[in-house]
C-alpha cells in the first residue's frame, strides 16, 4: 500500500508541471492527438521534472501491482488528485474551499477503507484473449484521440480524458498480465506491447486534453477511465478479491476515494 501511495504522490506532483508546461507549449493544428505537442512541451524544465516523477511514480505503481488488487492501486492512483490539489494550492496559489479540503479527506478516508478491506492480488494468469484485449484497446485510446479533433471543447476535453484513462488502465492490466520478463517468452506477449502502447497512447492523449480544453473535465474523465474497467477486469477475470467479510467495505472505500477525486478534478488545471 505504501508503494500505491508513494506512486499517488509522484503522479499527483507531476500532473500540476505537466498542466503548467502544456498551457506554456505553442499552440498547434489543435487536432485531438498532436504528437508535435508533446515534443514541444518536452521543452519546457517543467514537463521533464514531471516526465521524471512520472517515472518514479510508474515504478512504484508496477510494485503495487505484483501485490495489491487493481482497484486498491486505481483507487489510490486516483487519489494523487488530493495531491495535486495540495501542490496546486502552493506552486499556482490556489485557494481550497471547505468544500475541497472535505474532499481531500474524503479521498484519505476512503484509501484508508481500502487498505483495511484489500485481499492480495488475485491469482488468476489472465487468458491469452485478454491479453490480445489489452492491446486491441490501446490501439483503440489511439483512433479515439484521432477523432477527438472534430468534436466541441468541453466533449473534445472529456473524450481525451476518458481516453488517457483507459490508456492508463491498460498499462495497469497489462502489468498483472506480464508474468514473465525472460527472453525471448516476454517479446511473444501481446500484454507488453498493450504496455507500451497504452502508456505512450494515454501521455498523447492526456497532454492535449491538458492544452486544449478544461483540464478539469478530462481530469474527471481520467479518473474514471483508469479505475472503474481496470477495477473490473481485476475482480471479473484476476481473481482480485477482498479480505473475508470485507467486500461492502472495499467497494465502499472504492466509491468513497473516485468521489472524492472527481471532486477534486479542478486541480488538473493551472
């Protein structure tokens, strides 16, 4: 639990200079997926300082992952929004409302939830059409944010959100789905390249959702894309369970900590 937080801590930090650098990049063509964005943001100090947390953050996620239930890391990682809003409130001088600082605590509140309900990871090794899956849908975050272009600010802003999202959750199933990383076995696994894919399709995605619309709404569409699938694939086809008796709990702890971050989704922006 403590690598699920400590992961929550980077990514949340990271979000506040990656949404900095983004608004600071040239405007582009403003299409949905703008990979000439991303590499002009990449000239901003700010985007590499939080490229590297992300970094951090992606390692300690991987170590949750090979010992927690999906839902407990996905809860948590949509828990950084707690962290964002902190880091928010010092770097762009933003103010919390009781109502936010509610939400902060409703956030800890319902990890802490979580923590007490949470069984280990599932054993289940995940199918080989779940793994093609994985990847079918990252090729799918893809043709999404190509279409995103042509719609309105605020759907354009939720879709890329929802998008980045489901990126995301791929690289969460797909971690559990990597049972070996041995040569040549690995390179034979569609769930490493769902991986890869995924994770570059969801940086795409939610970089131009940080450019081009209200961050909020696809911060909001974020945290839903990224806990509520990959909660299910968990429990449906890994086995992810909860402690004995404890189910009402996590599943309340689940809602409780998603509420409380889309709460929050205002701290995506600067």
């Amino acid at each position: 639990m403590l690598c699920a937080l400590g992961s929550a801590l980077c990514y949340g930090t990271a979000s506040v200079l990656q949404a900095m650098a983004a608004k600071a990049a040239e405007p582009g063509s403003g299409s949905g997926v703008d990979a000439a964005l991303l590499l002009r943001a990449l000239r901003q100090w700010r985007y590499l300082l939080g490229l590297t947390l992300d970094g951090f953050g992606f390692a300690l996620q991987i170590v949750a992952l090979r010992s927690l239930p999906i839902y407990v890391v996905g809860a948590a990682l949509a828990g950084s929004l707690a962290v964002t809003a902190l880091v928010a409130s010092r770097l762009l001088h933003l103010r919390l409302s009781g109502v936010e600082w509610g939400a902060v605590v409703t956030v800890c509140a319902g990890l802490a939830m979580l923590g007490l309900a949470s069984g280990a990871e599932g054993d289940r090794p995940g199918s080989a059409a779940l793994r093609w899956s994985m990847l079918g849908v990252a090729v799918a975050v893809l043709l999404v944010g190509a279409f995103a272009g042509r719609l309105p600010d605020r759907p354009r802003a939720l879709v890329l959100g929802l998008g980045a999202g489901a990126g995301f959750g791929v690289v969460e199933v797909a971690v559990r789905l990597i049972d070996s990383v041995a040569l040549p076995e690995v390179l034979a696994n569609p769930a490493l390249y769902a991986l890869l894919l995924g994770g570059a399709a969801a940086f795409l995605l939610l970089t131009s959702a940080f450019a081009r619309g209200s961050v909020t709404v696809a911060t909001a569409g974020l945290v839903l894309g990224e806990t509520i699938g990959p909660a299910v694939v968990g429990v449906v086809w890994l086995g992810d369970d909860t402690r004995a008796g404890l189910a009402w709990l996590g599943v309340l702890g689940f809602a409780v900590a998603v509420a409380g971050a889309l709460a929050l989704a205002r701290f995506g922006e600067p």
